[in-house]
C-alpha cells in the first residue's frame, strides 16, 4: 500500500501511519508532500477547516504519483458559545471515494485566543503564551493543554481512524465487495 499524506509535518505524518495500523493490516509505504489547503493558513470555521483538508486531499492528487491513500489534516478554529475552540478534519480518498472524520473540539485560553484574533496563527499564539518552539509539529494545543495527557498525534489518529470506516467496509459504504482498501 502507498499513502500519500497532504503534509510533511510528521506529527500529520505519524498520526496517519498509526491510525492505519489500527484499521489495516497491509504493509504501507507513507510519504508526507507539502500541498497547499487553499484556505487561510489560519482556518476560522469548520467549513472553511474541512475545505482545507478537502483541498489538499485534491492537490495531492492532481500533483502526485498514484497512491493507494490521500489523506489531507486540516486544523482550524471557530467559536463556539463565544469561545474560541480548536479541531481538526481529516480527508482520506483512494482517488474515487472520498471520507472525513472530525476530531473532537476544546477551548482555547483567553490569552491564546486573544492572540489568534490580532492575526497570529494558532502555533505561533501557542508558542507565545507557553514560551515554546515550533509546538504545532509537537505536542501542539492540545498537549500543551493537556500537560501532554493526549498528544495531537493521537487526536488525529481517532478522526483518522473515523475517516478510515468506509474504506474498513467498502461494501457498505460504497458497494464494492472488496472489504479493504
């Protein structure tokens, strides 16, 4: 199997190798290739978070060599009962069907979002308040959040894992009786 992630951060990269491990048992090749969301570099909804992982999944594979796997992560922000939060989409296609999954959202600190609304990116307005380098190809908000109890690695995997269902049951989701991928 070749997956391609939409990515070379290797927090994108690794995430996807170990949510496919869970789901398959193929061996795999994955490369991470740096592919443009076309969306803001700072998403600021869920629509325009889940175009961005969308769009890198089709750039991804308008640019590329054929793959098994396209997966595109897209993190982003919206505000929620008038908190800032953060999440992330995850698109997946063997170049004819096509899959989301969703992480799980939390709120971010006042001094965080602050930040990300005077214009400064989510990984940067992180690396400010918590005198961090480069968090977001790290542990990320989350771990920071979280005094790393749950990695942003491993909040992708289980949206990966989501994004994984249809092509775990290919005949039910896209009746095709080869059941994977």
């Amino acid at each position: 199997m070749k997956i391609l992630v939409a990515s070379q951060n290797p927090v994108k990269v690794n995430a996807v190798a170990e949510a496919f491990k869970i789901c398959f048992s193929e061996p795999f090749d994955i490369e991470g290739i740096a592919i443009a969301s076309n969306v803001s570099h700072q998403p600021r909804s869920d629509g325009e978070t889940r175009a961005g992982a969308r769009n890198r999944v089709d750039n991804l594979m308008k640019r590329t060599q054929k793959a098994d796997l396209y997966v595109g992560i897209e993190g982003g922000i919206d505000v929620v009962d008038g908190k800032l939060h953060a999440f992330a989409w995850m698109a997946v296609s063997d170049g004819q069907q096509h899959s989301l999954g969703r992480t799980g959202s939390f709120e971010l600190p006042p001094q965080v979002a602050r930040l990300i609304f005077e214009g400064m990116e989510l990984g940067d307005a992180d690396d400010r308040v918590f005198e961090k380098e480069n968090s977001k190809q790290q542990n990320g908000a989350v771990g920071l959040l979280t005094h790393d109890r749950l990695s942003r690695e491993q909040l992708y995997q289980h949206a990966l894992v989501l994004a994984f269902i249809p092509f775990m049951n290919r005949k039910l989701y896209f009746g095709t009786a080869n059941a994977d991928v």
